[in-house]
C-alpha cells in the first residue's frame, strides 16, 4: 500500500484500528505524554493489545537526544525486537521523537502514529519525517522513516484548548496558500470559531494535500520542499523564544510569524501581489496574537536560519508563495532582505 492508504480518518470509531492491531507482533509499546495520557489514552486502551506505557513530559523542550535515550532504554530493558510494535499517541513531539527512536532502534521497529492534536493530524504524523532538536536547533537530527499507518480520530480535538487548535491551523493556513486558492478564500471569509468547523472534513482536505505532495518526493528533493513555506523564519522563531523564560511560543505561532515574514519577502521578490500579502496578513492576524520580535531575536533569527537543512553553499534557500495558491522552491534569499522582513513583521503589531 502507498502512503495515502494507509491514514485512516474517523470522528470517533475505532474498528480499523482494532483490525490492525490484531495482526500479530511480538510485543507492544504506547508512547504518551501526560497530557495524552489524561484525555486521550483512556479511550482507546480497552482497544490495544498486551502493551508497556512509556510516558514522558510533554513540549518541544524535552524533543532531545536525551529523552530518546530514556525509550531507548525502556525498550531495552523489555526485551523488545524487531517485530514489536511501537504506537506513538500524542501531538507532534511525540510523533517525530517516537518516530525516530523506533526508526532507530536496532536499526528500525514498525511503528503507527495515533494522532492528538490539529497540528499532529494535518502535519506532524503525516509524510515520515522523524527527529529531535539538537543544540538549539529545530530537527536538526532525523530521519525519513514512514510509519505503518497513521490513525486519526477528529474526536480527539474536542480535548484541545483554543491555542492549541490555532497553532495546528497554521499548518492548514500553510497547506492552503501553497496548493489550495480556493479553501484560502473560503477561510478568509470565516471567522475565527472553530467550533463552527467540520473537523473531519478539514483534516482529510490537509492530509490530502500534504500526502499528494510526499507521494510526489518522499525524501524531500524538489516539490516536498513546498511544505517548507514558513518554516525557515518560522523554525528559528521557534528555537528562541523555547529558549526565553516565560516566552514560549507555540509551534504554529512560530510559523505563523514564517509564512507573514516569507510573504513579504515573496511580494518583495515580485513573486507575490501586494494585495495578496495584505490578504495573507488579514486572516494570520484574525487567528493570532503575535509576539514582537526585538533586536536579539533579530540577530538571533539569522543565525539559526544560516544553519538550515535547505541552505546549499552558506546561501539561504527558501520556499516562497508564488500567488496564493502556488509556490517557488529554491530561492536564494538575501541577508538583507531577510532583516527587512522583520522589521517589516514588526511594523505590523502596531
């Protein structure tokens, strides 16, 4: 089967996943954190198999080499083989750290991912990409590894306070900017009530988009970089403000402070109109409270974003919108326009 086949979507049936577990493995793991351990894991245990609960703390600081050791260990020590099942059930830290400990583990264990939240639905757990941060910088350790399957339950959302399921709609903001015009119109008219929602709906409309594009290019050679929009400014947004007291940014605020500062540069670049931009500012700014960036962070944006996977011969490379609804890869990006970009951003919190 192809990647496609294999994610499952339903509100809160859980049949197929009780059909897949019934194929024989040699024995069991549950990755959760303690939030997916309080809401999430209580209704499906009664539908797994025999299985040893790992637990650790959630959030993006605890993504380490660190805590991979800790499930390493754990499986380790329960004799764990190449025929067992791991099943990451969590946001997206879970899914690309307990990816890439399965991934790793004596040299690969099957593994499924049982999305918690949007951003994990509509992006993390989808496409195959594993990893954990690594002396202060997003991903910067991983590998492409796919799982199983991917099981998603829309019901889970209902579990998320409202910041949470804002920062997963940045992924779908993103989604829609570079492949779907249309759903952008739709969400331009709409206002910010995600109750109002069809959750089902708007996941498998995401999905398909993400999956069509990885289908295309699994490792990420030429149109799989399409899902980078935002993510260069938006990673290093991500990696300071993790880093400052009391300052911590969801995943998806960060990226939203990626795709306006990487639309700016797109318009910039003549790829993007100026009433396009103003369009892409209007519905971020309806979703989101954005946080200033002062002149450290500035600085300290560059230097991340030097350090990029996607940059070839120390020139930044980036992903840009070329019109709502379509994308140019591979884009040298000035350093002054980068900081321009920001200074931009910031004019526009006033």
């Amino acid at each position: 089967m192809n990647q496609k086949e294999q994610i499952f979507i339903t509100g809160g049936s859980f049949q197929v996943l009780h059909q897949f577990l019934s194929r024989p493995s040699s024995s069991c793991f549950v990755l959760v954190d303690e939030n997916t351990l309080k809401h999430c894991y209580p209704v499906i245990q009664t539908v797994l198999p025999e299985h040893l609960l790992i637990t650790l703390a959630s959030g993006e600081q605890n993504k380490t080499l660190q805590t991979c050791s800790s499930i390493w260990t754990e499986l380790t020590k329960a004799n764990a083989d190449r025929k067992s099942l791991f099943i990451n059930l969590g946001g997206g830290v879970i899914s690309d750290m307990g990816g890439f400990s399965a991934a790793c583990y004596k040299r690969g264990i099957p593994f499924i991912n049982i999305p918690t939240t949007l951003l994990s639905m509509v992006d993390a757990s989808v496409g195959g990409k594993t990893g954990i941060d690594f002396l202060g910088f997003k991903n910067q350790i991983g590998l492409f590894s796919q799982p199983e399957a991917v099981f998603v339950f829309t019901d889970f959302l209902k579990t998320l306070p409202q910041r949470e399921l804002a920062s997963g709609f940045a992924e779908v903001i993103k989604h829609y900017l570079i492949a779907d015009k249309e759903a952008f119109t739709e969400i331009q008219k709409s206002t910010a009530d995600f109750n109002a929602l069809n959750w089902p709906q708007l996941v498998e409309r995401n999905i398909n988009i993400k999956s069509t594009i990885v289908e295309q290019d699994p490792h990420e050679n030429s149109v799989r970089k399409a899902l980078n929009f935002g993510h260069t400014i938006g990673h290093a947004v991500e990696s300071i403000f993790l880093n400052r007291q009391g300052n911590h940014l969801l995943h998806g605020e960060a990226i939203a402070v990626g795709m306006l500062t990487e639309s700016y540069i797109s318009m910039k670049m003549g790829l993007l109109e100026q009433a396009e931009l103003k369009q892409i500012e209007a519905v971020i700014q309806n979703y989101f409270v954005l946080p200033h960036l002062d002149a450290e962070a500035r600085n300290d944006v560059l230097r991340l974003v030097k350090q990029d996977k996607k940059n070839v011969k120390h020139k930044l490379q980036f992903t840009l919108l070329q019109g709502i609804g379509n994308y140019s890869i591979n884009n040298t990006v000035e350093e002054g326009l980068m900081t321009e970009s920001l200074t931009y951003y910031n004019s526009l919190l006033k």
